[in-house]
C-alpha cells in the first residue's frame, strides 16, 4: 500500500516544476495518486478491510482539496497534470 523510495523518486523527477521541487502541489498529487492505485488493487484481493477503506477515503479527500486548488490557482497546470495521470475521464 505504501510506494517505495525508487518509485517516489521517480514521481518527484516527473512531475517537479523546478530542479529542487519535491514538494508543490503536483508532485503531491501524484503522489497521492500512486497511493490510491496501490489501495484500489489492495482491495481486490482484500473486500473486507474496513480500516485501509478509511485511508483511501482521506487520501481520496486530501487529493480532491489539492486538485481544486490547483484548478483554481493554475488551470493550465491542472490540465496537464489530468492528462498525464489519467484523472477525470
């Protein structure tokens, strides 16, 4: 359910604005996005765990306040990064 250091790297090199970004709200996004995948698979094999159920819905919420944000803030940034990730079909 967590991502490895490897993978977190390789989101950070992906998605940062600037040499030193690992941090802005992109970076976060996808971050929580990998999150939320490995859950959603983690489910699968796993229907009654209840209490990952309630993590995935707090990353759920914390991704969906980021996203706004970024709508909000950067639009043009906000397409980008729906297209890359594969959000909002």
């Amino acid at each position: 359910m967590s991502i490895t250091k490897e993978r977190k790297r390789e989101l950070i090199e992906q998605f940062r604005i600037h040499e030193n970004d690992t941090g802005s709200v992109e970076v976060q996004i996808a971050i929580l996005t990998e999150r939320i995948n490995r859950l959603i698979e983690h489910f699968e094999k796993h229907k009654h765990d209840t209490n990952s159920k309630r993590g995935l819905l707090s990353l759920v919420g914390r991704r969906r306040k980021l996203l706004k944000y970024l709508a909000r803030t950067n639009p043009e940034s906000y397409k980008n990064l729906i297209a890359k990730l594969g959000l909002r079909k």
